[in-house]
C-alpha cells in the first residue's frame, strides 16, 4: 500500500514532536548531563498514546522508573558507577582541577598536619628531673610530717590566726626575719658577695634599731633587698651542685646538702644563744607557729595535687636551684626562671634550724 501524503507527513513530523516535547518537560541533570522526563509532564504508566498514524506511539516511561543513559562528558570520560548503578561526574580529561577541589583536597586529602612530629620545631623543654633515690623512705617520712602538721602545726596557726590581730602577726614575722640577717650576712660573703653581705647587715641594723627590735620593717621601705642565705646554700656555690633529696622529720624537705648546712647554721642561730630555757622554747614555738602561718596560701595548691609528695619536692627543688644560681643569672632571666609563688623568700619559708624547741645539752656541774 502506498503511503498517503497525510501520512508521510506524520512520519516525517513525529520525531520532531518527540524532540520539543522532551526539550520543553525535561530538566537536565548537571551532574551526569542526562535527559530526565519531569513527573508534570510525564504521563500515566502504562497509558498508551497513539500517533497520527494510528498507530500505538512508544511509551514514555513514569517518573523514577527510567532515566535516559548518561551523556560521556568532556573529553570522553564516562562518568563512574557505584554500587547501586548511579553514576557521579569523574574529572574531565585534561583539564586542570578547579578551586575547591584544591581546597577539599587540602582539607581531606593530604595528611593533617602534627606541629608535635613537626622537624623545623625546636626540642620541647625538659623539665629537670629530681635525683630522690631515696624516695621510698622519703615518702614515709612525708607522711609522717603530714600527720604532725594536720594534728599539731595547722590547728595551731589556725588558733594564732584568729586570736591574734595581724599587725601584731606582721611584726612577729618581720622580728623573726630580722634575726636570720646576720647568718645571711655572713654566708653571702663566704659566697664571695661582699654587696649582699652588706646588704643583710645594713637591713639588721636599721630594722634593730629604727624598727623596734625588728618589729617594724623601715630596710624594705628604703628599698634594701632582703635576701636569705644559709649554709646549705654556701655549699652549693662552692662546687656541691647536685645532691639527692631528703625529707627530714619535721624539718621537712631538704637535700644531703642543706642537711649538712643545717650544723654549719646551728651555732650561728641567736635564739640558741639564749639561756633560759623557758624563753628560748617559747620563741622557737612562736617562730614554727608562724612559719606555719605563711604556708596557708599553698595549702589549696597541694590538696588539689595528684602526688602532693612529688609536687612538694619538685617545687622545692626548683626553688633550691634557683636560690643557689639566682647571682649568677641575668634579672631578666630571674623573671622567667620561676613563678612569682616560688620566687618570693617570704611566701616558700624553709624551717631553719632553730625553729625546734630543742633544748641543748650544757655540761652538768
């Protein structure tokens, strides 16, 4: 049968009729450059549509079940499929990658950097280690002087605190200090400090006789350091640089070092220089009590430690150090070498020797 020119016509329009259909209810998908049918203009599944022909049209597929192949992209790459059959866009062929791929390459893709492994870093601090190989018998002994303290020295100081007005407290503290000044003098000038050694008598004799028997303080308002030295510390400038740590029954802690300084102080002490005995016990219990009474700022700084025993000898360690190379050092690397809590003298007081209400042996007649 020959084709009627109505129906060529047909034939010839149809394609064209398909093409502006999907042009006008299509949307193309820009990650994979597909055509796929939009569910507005899509029709019924399964309805069936017929051309001008009469013939039955192909069947456009409902929305979600079929989609058009994917279009290669740029360069001929086809773009990957997953798992589940989709596809994502690869990277064009030849063509270099854009900003943000460089960014979440940067982000993602390289390793992360670790400024601890980092070479171009210097070495971290070491922080000194302490030489405590007797620790053992030293952390017994701690505890020992922690039950002293929590039974005796604190409920003690406590009742000092509160009985006694501080002025009144000030110039008991400032009267003890002003008695260690001669021991500082002398020890500064076996240290080869002949300016320090000045220093401590100059403070001796202003504070004994402007400041009441030391009561009162007038050296600190005419701006005399005040420094202390002992023996201990003499040993130390003389060449006994490193010593083991040791904690002594209520001397608390030391070094084998300050132990020997403290029989080199002993005879140098003004209240062993006095005779009777009642006095003289008296005023080295006043003289614990208020030592005890300066250690209160650092009491919260120890209960709140997780090895009181380590903090105690690391910080006093530190601070003997200090003691010892602080004329050695510029003022600016004083600054820095420790906090302001372990640098001051009046606020890290070290039990001298004659704070023990020790009474001396004396030859019977």
């Amino acid at each position: 049968m020959t084709p009627t020119p109505r129906l060529r016509l047909s034939v010839l329009l149809l394609p064209l009729l398909l093409a502006a259909c999907a042009g006008s209810g299509g949307t193309r998908d820009a990650a994979n450059d597909a055509v796929t049918i939009a569910p507005s203009e899509s029709p019924v599944a399964g309805a069936a549509t017929f051309g001008e022909s009469g013939e039955p049209a192909p069947t456009t597929p409902a929305a979600g079940e079929l989609s058009a192949a994917p279009a290669p992209l740029s360069g001929g790459v086809m773009p990957a499929a997953d798992a589940d059959g989709s596809t994502d866009a690869a990277m064009p062929a030849g063509e270099p990658p854009t900003q943000a791929e460089l960014d979440y390459a940067a982000i993602y893709g390289a390793t992360p950097y670790d400024p601890v492994a980092d070479p171009t870093l210097p070495a971290p601090a070491q922080l000194p280690a302490s030489y405590d190989p007797w620790e053992k018998w030293n952390r017994k002994v701690h505890r020992f002087n922690n039950a002293v303290d929590r039974t005796i020295a604190t409920p003690l100081a406590r009742a000092y605190v509160k009985v006694v007005p501080r002025p009144v407290r000030l110039g008991v503290g400032n009267f003890f200090n002003n008695l260690g000044q001669p021991v500082s003098a002398l020890n500064a000038l076996l240290q080869g400090r002949p300016g320090q050694a000045g220093q401590s008598l100059g403070r001796f004799l202003l504070n004994s006789t402007l400041g009441i028997g030391g009561l009162f303080d007038p050296a600190s308002a005419a701006n005399i350091p005040n420094r202390s030295e002992d023996f201990g510390q003499t040993l130390g400038v003389w060449g006994w640089k490193n010593s083991r740590y040791v904690e002594l029954p209520l001397f608390g802690p030391r070094t084998l070092r300050d132990t020997f300084g403290l029989v080199g102080d002993a005879p140098l002490s003004p209240i062993r220089q006095v005779e009777d005995d009642g006095t003289r016990i008296f005023l080295q219990g006043l003289q614990l009590v208020d030592l005890r009474t300066q250690l209160f700022a650092l009491d919260g700084m120890r209960e709140g430690a997780t090895d009181e025993y380590a903090l105690v000898r690391d910080a006093w360690l530190q601070r003997r150090n200090y003691q010892i190379q602080a004329d050695r050092r510029s003022p600016q690397e004083d600054d820095d070498e420790l906090p302001d809590y372990l640098r001051e003298d009046h606020a890290n007081p070290t039990v001298p020797v004659d704070v023990m209400p020790v009474v001396p042996l004396s030859p019977t007649p």
